[in-house]
C-alpha cells in the first residue's frame, strides 16, 4: 500500500526522503511528496506519477531542515492526482501529516470541521487528519496528534510535523504498519525497514495505539491517552542489497531466478538428517497430533498456495482442511469443536484482510499459525507459530519466489504433521525429502529455457485473453499462472480446474484463445489429456507444460514448455516457473512495467 519514510538530523532531507521513496515505491505508486520545516517554516513538494515526477522536481534542490516527511501514495479515497498526493496540509498550512490506511469517519470529521471554518482541499479522508490534529493544537503536538487520533476511525499510520514543534515527527498507528529507525545524531520513522535499511538496522516496533515522538538525539514511545512505554530495539540483520536488483533489469526477473537458491535456503533450515523439523515452534507435538481441522485464509497468490495446501494436508496428514479468500473469511460463522487450527498465508504479514482473519480468529480463541516471509511483520508478531518461507525479500509487486516458498513449507509441514500422526512412513517421508532436494536443480533446467518461452511469448503477446487449467494440485498452479498474467500484463487471464470446463468456459474458446494447459505426468494425466482434445477440437491454441520426454501430449501443443519429472506433489513448485517467465516476458513485450503494475501495491493494508 502506501508508504512512509521521515527524518530528523542532519544530512540533507532530499538524500534521505527520496531514496526512502525510492525504496518504497513498490508499495504503491500513483504519486509522492514530501514535506520538510526548515527555520521554522513548512515547505512541502508533490507530484502525480511515478517517483521520478517528483525527483524531476526537486533535481535543482537540496532540502534543508529539521524534520521531514514523505509518502508514496496508491489512491483509496480521491483520484490519483497532485491534489490528493500526500503530504496533507492543515487549514492554516503550518502542519502537515502523511496517513497509510483507511479513515472510516472521514465524512463525519469533514463536516464537523467545515463547520469550524476548515477549508479541505484534496477529496482524500487523509487530509481530514492534518485539519484535526490542528483545531486541537494550542501549545504541545504531542497532545494534539494524541486528542485527534481518538477521534479517529479506521486504520491508520501517521506522521505529523509542525512549525510549532520543528524539532519532532509524532508518529501513530493503529492497524497499519510503522517503525521508529534509530541513528546516532539522527532517527527516522518509515512504514517499512526497506525505507531506512541503509541508515540504520536498529528499529523499533509500534504497536496499536502508540505515539512515537522522534527528534534528533532522542526518541520516545507513549500509549494514546497514557503513560510512556519502554521499547525494545531490534537489530535487523538483513543485508539491503538484497533490494537490489544485482545486473536483472527487473526484480521479477531477478526474484524467477532466485528459486532454486530459496528452496536450498528451505531445505536447509527445516531438514535435518533428512526429517523434517519445525524450529522454535511453540506448539507441542501433542497438540499438534490432535488438530482435527485447519481453516486457511489468504489473498491472491498466498491463496493459491493455501489451496494446493488443502490438497497435501488431506492427502497425508488426513486433516480436514478448509480454504478461504481472508477478505471473506470474516462473513463465515467460525465454527470450533475443539482442535481445530486457523492457518494464515502470507508474503508481507501485513495484508490487512489477512491480519483481520488472524484477529477474528484470536477472538474466537482458535490457534493460529502463520507462513510468513517478512520477519518481526505485525502477523509475526501476533500469531501463535510462525513457519518462515525464507524466500528473502521479495520486491516485485507480482509474487514468484515466496508462491513457490510457501508451497514447499507446505509441503514440509504436511510432512512433519503426517509422520507424527504416522499417516505416513518414515520411508516415505525419506522419500519426498529426497525428491525435494533434487527440485532445486530441476528449477534451474526449467529456468535454462528462457529462450524458448520468449519465443512463446513473442508468439501470443497480442491475445486479449487466455485460459490456464489444471486438475488437483495444478487447479491451484492454473489460477496462480493466469493472476501472474493478468496483473503484469493487463491481458484478461482466468484460471480453471480443467474438468470444469465443459460446464461453461468451453464456450469461450475459438482460433484465437490460447489455452495453458498444465499436464505433468500425474494421477490426472488422461483426463487432462481429455480436457486438452476437447480444446483442440475447438481450435484453441494449446500451450502445454508437461513432463520432459512426454510424446503423448506433444501431439495436441501447438508450443510446449517441458518441466523435469516429478511426483504430483511437487509439480506445482515446477510449473509455476515457466508461467512466471512466460507472464513476465509477454509484460516485456507489452512494454508493461512489471515491477510496479498499475493500481497495484506490493502489501496492501487497507481492507
Ligand atoms: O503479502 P501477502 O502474501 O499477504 O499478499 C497477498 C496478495 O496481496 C498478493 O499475493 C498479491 O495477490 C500479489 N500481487 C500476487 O502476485
């Protein structure tokens, strides 16, 4: 969603705000700003567009000052225009704030302070904040930003400076994330550690209802409406060039071809002597053993991995095992007869819809254990057990890496729960332990055939639709490769399992539909082959990712894309490498930008 990123010491603003945008700009993208008080007087820049409107800007400038503050904006309430770009500025334009999230009250809050006098300017709800925090600023913006923000419904994350107080940002959350960066003659705040990675690791955690107030030297923590609280600071240890994008021309690319190197990272941390082990887990095997039903919740990709869930944890861990959008999750009386275990997906950790689930389901005192790939994330933090995907940062708003992250930690726990449960055998989990640690290698014979699906692309980059089945595991492999399609491409995509077909879809296909149709050698391989004859009797243009040597199939593809041989199981960790590559090059040729896809952000914390 959108992003923050302050500071307050005593290099040059522009060096610091701009390259947090910089940083940030995968989060959302529509437009940026910045504000700065320098000798007592705010001064604010904004522009629509993507960041470099706003670098163009200030080319000529180096921005003094106190404090400052900037925002990276994907538009909620308001178009995405200069007007609606944060900063926002207060009635008197001597404060401004920067807000992620959604004000639910902002109508009622408008009205009350246009009666006040208050003239708003933009159409967004965030602007109603800097307009707030002012009708209560007498002397202390403590206090101000303290009384507004309980008038305030929704989610939010804010930083506020003033001239009142030049030498403070006051910052507070409540549902989106926010950190406090900590530097020695200088601190910033940012909605993300990308932001500030090159500043600092040491950083603070916000909780809900904390007012952080940061100056140069020092920096402290309070509950709104309460006494101050100590704070723990975290030593990060990532390395920040893991955001860059090492010689790849874009993160996409550079995140397709960082697979093998993460399922490595996987096998080693959740293998040892060829069992599978679940480090710092806090639930006991015992307990573990008595779980009778899991209901999982995610959006987008990390839905799809929960799905391909479903199938594992039935098939060898015998659990029931439900599936569901996070977004709709909530509207579902929860049903709990005891042992029963909420499994949350997710990438960032930070997806609103998501941390809803998690809260929802905490309510109801359900366990709740998450797949995370973002560390200390506010999901982190706040479900019972967390299984990391390792996948390392991923920067590309369309999801490669963890996707096939999330479907090996997966796999691995299915493992672990079956072996406990003795559902399965040690040989077998001897067995698929061995079969995963050849995929690695098996990803990189697919990646080496990037030319070939370049020529796929070049072939079907004009089609304004297409079409991706697949049977049992790869249903799930089939919606994940037509939503990679569609987000970066902007080319309608849909996925179906593939013996729905004839119930509707068949309808849709005629010369000019290309229908991806995945077809590894597996349990579903002739009633594929059946859903396949049924396209080509259409004339649809078949493009097949199937097994290597597989003759049988060759004869209906019009292309084919060939994924080394593996158990069903495990098929989706292959198929979806060339789908991502095929989506991603068919973007190149459409001259899309598929790092930053239009109306999209990389973690979306607004519901
Ligand atoms: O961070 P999360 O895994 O919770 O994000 C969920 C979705 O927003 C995300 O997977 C989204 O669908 C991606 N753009 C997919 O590429």
């Amino acid at each position: 969603m959108c992003g923050i990123v302050g500071y307050t010491g005593n290099r040059s603003m522009d060096s610091v705000l701009l390259v947090g945008l910089e940083r940030l700009s995968y989060r959302g993208y529509d437009s940026s700003g910045i504000a700065i008080v320098s000798e007592g007087e705010l001064s604010f820049w904004r522009k629509s567009g993507k960041l470099h409107e706003l670098e163009e800007m200030l080319k000529d400038k180096t921005l003094t000052g106190t404090v400052g503050i900037a925002h990276t904006r994907w538009a909620t309430h308001g178009k995405p225009n200069e007007i609606n770009a944060h900063p926002h500025l207060s009635h008197n334009r001597k404060l401004a704030i920067v807000h992620n999230g959604i004000i639910e009250n902002f109508h009622d809050l408008r009205m009350k302070l246009s009666r006040k006098g208050h003239i708003f300017r933009s159409g967004t709800d965030s602007e109603v904040i800097a307009h707030l925090v002012e009708e209560y600023l007498q002397d202390d913006l403590v206090t101000a930003v303290e009384k507004a923000v309980l008038d305030l419904e929704g989610a939010y994350a804010i930083a506020v400076i003033a001239e009142s107080d030049p030498d403070k940002i006051v910052v507070c959350r409540s549902g989106s994330p926010l950190i406090i960066g900590v530097g020695k003659e200088e601190n910033f705040i940012a909605s993300d550690i990308n932001a500030i990675i090159n500043h600092t690791k040491d950083v603070v955690y916000l909780e809900d209802n904390d007012i952080g107030v940061v100056m140069k030297n020092d920096f402290y923590v309070k509950k709104t409406g309460g006494a101050k609280v100590s704070k723990e600071i975290n030593h990060i240890s990532w390395d920040p060039k893991a955001a860059e994008k090492n010689g790849y021309p874009h993160f996409m690319l550079k995140e397709i071809f960082e697979q093998p190197m993460v399922v490595r990272r996987i096998i080693s941390k959740m293998i040892s002597d060829d069992k599978v082990v679940l480090r710092n887990f806090k639930m006991s095997d015992s307990k573990l053993k008595k779980i009778k039903r899991f209901i999982i919740q995610a959006c987008g990709t990390s839905w799809h991995a929960g799905l391909y869930g479903k199938y594992l944890l039935e098939k060898y861990a015998r659990i029931l095992t439900e599936v569901d959008i996070s977004s709709e999750f909530r509207y579902r009386q929860m049903i709990m007869s005891g042992n029963e275990v909420v499994i949350a997906l997710s990438q960032s950790g930070e997806t609103a819809d998501t941390l809803a689930g998690i809260r929802e389901a905490k309510s109801r005192f359900f366990n709740v254990i998450s797949f995370i790939n973002a560390k200390n994330s506010t999901m982190d933090r706040e479900s019972d057990d967390v299984i990391y995907s390792y996948a390392g940062q991923e920067v590309g708003v369309a999801s490669t890496k963890n996707f096939t992250a999330q479907l090996i930690s997966v796999y691995l726990f299915t493992i672990y729960l079956a072996i406990l449960k003795g559902t399965i055998s040690e040989e077998q989990e001897r067995n698929m332990v061995a079969e995963l640690k050849r995929l690695p290698e098996y990803m990189e014979q697919i990646l080496s055939q990037s030319d070939e699906i370049i020529k796929i692309a070049e072939k079907y980059y004009l089609s304004k639709e297409f079409l991706f089945i697949g049977r049992s595991v790869n249903y799930p492999s089939a919606l994940e490769g037509a939503l990679k399609l569609k987000e970066i491409s902007y080319i309608h995509a849909t996925g179906y399992p593939a013996g729905e077909l004839k119930h509707g879809p068949i309808a849709l296909i005629d010369s000019r539909l290309p229908v991806v149709c995945i077809v590894p050698k597996s349990e579903t391989y002739e009633k594929m082959i059946t859903n396949i004859e049924e396209v080509k009797a259409r004339k649809g243009k078949v493009i097949v990712i199937g097994t290597y040597g597989d003759e049988q199939v060759k004869k209906y593809a019009d292309d084919i894309i060939y994924i080394p041989e593996v158990s069903e199981d495990l098929s989706p960790a292959l198929a979806a490498l060339p789908m991502q590559l095929l989506s991603y090059h068919i973007a190149m040729k459409l001259d899309c930008d598929v790092d930053q896809p239009r109306n999209l952000a990389k973690s979306v914390t607004v519901e």
